[in-house]
C-alpha cells in the first residue's frame, strides 16, 4: 500500500482590500479546510482497528476515484482483515486490473489464497510479484515459506539468496536461511549467514541464540554462553537464552550462576517447570534443602508427566529426607512414565510388580 501521509494543512491566504474610497487595510481570507482524502482516512481507521469505518472510507475513495488501484487494494485488505476472503480476492484483483504491476497487491491476493487453503495460485502470485518488483522482499519470503512447507528446501534456499541478491542485508532472509543451513547440518555455512546477520544488526537476539545453540551442540561451551549473553543483551526477556545459559553453568558447577539464570527464566515464565527442576538440583548441591524441596514439588505440580522430576525428587527424599514411602511414590510415578533406571529398579523394582 502507497504511504499515506500527514493531513494536509490549512491555507491563509492574505488579501488587501480598499475601504471608504482611501483608507486600506489589511484582511486574512482563511481558506476553507481541504476536505479529507477518504483514501487516507481509510488508512488511518484501519491502523486504529476501526474496520467498518475504513471499508467506508474505502469505498468513498473508489466512489471518487474508480481508477485508482490504491483504492481497491486498501479495500482488499481491509475486507481480509474483517474476514471476507472471497470479497477481498475480488477487490486485490481489480486493483491488479487497473495496475498489473501491483506488487503489493499481488502478495495480498496470496495471503487470500493461502487462507482459502490455494497453495498453487498462492505461489504463482508470489512469483508474479517478484517479478514485478525484485525488491518486493515480503513475497520472497512468504514463497520460501511455502516451498519449504512441501520439503523444498532448495528452492527456499534459492528464493533466501535471490533476496539477499538485491538486499545483502535483510534480516530476515539472512536469519531463515542460516535456519535453513542449520537444519540441513552445513553448519559452516549457519554460522558464517549468522556472522553476516550479527555483523548487519548486533542486537538481533534470534541470530546470537541460535548461534548459541549451534556452538553448545559442538561442544563449543565458551562461545555458546557469550552468544547465550549477547542475546540476553539484545532480548533481556528471551526465556530460552536464559535456560541453556544456565544450564551451561549448572553443567561447568557455576551454581551460582546456573541460578541467577534459572531464576531469571521464572522471573518471565514462573510456570516452566523444567527451570524448576534445575533449581532444584542446584540448591540440592548448595544444601539448601527447603529451597530444593520446593523447586522439585514445583516442578512436579506444574508438570505431572515430567518423569527426570519425579525421578530427581525420589532421590531427594531418600537421601536427603530419608523418607522411603514418599521416595518410593515418586520412583513408582517416574516408572509409570516410561523411566528406566538401574538403581531404581534395585531398590524398589519390585515394589512395581
């Protein structure tokens, strides 16, 4: 859709004027106010979510302007937005009409088709608005979506550096494509996408976890917790950073550390329970018993199929409470669930026969 811009302002328009023959003096005509543009209202109304008075405004705008393709194409969008796919189709393909070189219309007109459940028309129209505009970089992406949605992931991965072909630096085709590289193990070719991305944009906080996540996979522990802490940086909410962090610490015997970071993780999503558990073992290990006790029952609470929980409070009780009947409940709980362990089934095994 074409910016909309500012309303217009007004005009003061000076006029001077002889009055009784000799004596002049100076009026100020004010001119009558520009009439709004309704294809600007439109715009505006449906930025404040006001649906039906920018259908209204829309259809003024086409009323007064039949041939105006912008028109037709902000009713598109506002009839999609209101859920009328088929009426919106109808509006982005008389846009197109009077402007066949429309691309944003003809990427609109593919978000109708996906809707409608047409995959093909959907990525023929994509094409064509690629086509028309090279730089259209949302039907890029929206094509490699759907390519990769039938497993096509050369033609995604084509479509990734077509984009960055005419844009070097556009974010979002570097992130999906080091995704992409990621997930079919180049991992040079991941990490040296994720470079060029964090190189572009230092505080994209998805490209520094992943880059996180492809180091501790390489056992590479040192970098994945500096990218771990640039995303941390970037996103101070992004849960998932804050998890393998400190799971990281945890692992290295940092339980200091492996705790601010878990506590972190509930400070923003008290209800994960995993986070829970880690906290668990660590105030295990630092003996702060009633602090552990309740971090495992928590965890336990929050997610009652979480077998390693059941499992990690069993030993809690029979060795740190020595308490038998209720370690025993949560060994049976943790067999129940699929566990499977030496030692429990020494100890207790029979007890679940």
């Amino acid at each position: 859709m074409e910016r909309i811009g500012s309303a217009r302002n007004f005009n003061i328009v000076p006029l001077l004027g002889v009055i009784a023959g000799c004596a002049l003096a100076l009026s100020v005509h004010v001119a009558a106010a520009t009439p709004p543009d309704p294809l600007e209202q439109g715009a505006a109304l449906l930025r404040q979510g006001d649906l039906k008075g920018a259908e209204e405004a829309a259809k003024k705008a086409i009323h007064l302007r039949p041939s105006s393709a912008e028109a037709h194409h902000l009713l598109g969008v506002v009839l999609f937005q209101a859920r009328k796919p088929t009426e919106a189709a109808d509006a982005f393909l008389h846009a197109l009409k009077l402007k066949p070189g429309y691309a944003e219309a003809l990427n609109d007109l593919a978000e109708v088709y996906l809707a409608q459940g047409k995959s093909v028309e959907a990525e023929q129209t994509l094409a064509r608005a690629i086509e028309a505009d090279p730089k259209q970089a949302d039907s890029y992406l929206d094509l490699a979506k759907l390519r990769l949605q039938r497993r096509d992931e050369t033609g995604a991965k084509k479509l990734y550096q077509d984009l960055l072909k005419v844009m070097p630096a556009q974010q979002d085709a570097l992130f999906e494509l080091a995704t992409l590289y990621d997930n079919l193990g180049d991992i040079k070719a991941a990490r040296d996408t994720l470079n060029r991305l964090t190189k572009a944009n230092p505080k994209h906080a998805n490209a520094w976890y992943l880059n996180g996540r492809i180091a501790e996979r390489n056992n590479e522990l040192a970098e994945a917790a500096y990218a771990y802490k640039q995303a941390i940086a970037a996103k101070p909410d992004l849960v998932d950073a804050h998890y393998n962090l400190g799971f990281l610490y945890r692992s290295q015997n940092k339980p200091h550390e492996a705790e601010r970071e878990f506590l972190e993780v509930l400070r923003y999503r008290p209800e994960y329970a995993e986070a829970h558990m880690n906290l668990g073992v660590i105030y295990t290990s630092l003996s702060q018993l009633e602090d552990a006790e309740r971090a495992y029952e928590r965890a336990v609470s929050l997610k009652p199929d979480y077998a390693e929980a059941h499992y990690n409070l069993g030993v809690f009780y029979e060795l740190h409470r020595k308490d038998m009947p209720k370690a025993l409940a949560q060994y049976r709980k943790y067999r129940e669930l699929g566990g499977r362990d030496d030692r429990v089934e020494r100890i207790v095994g029979s007890t679940f026969r």
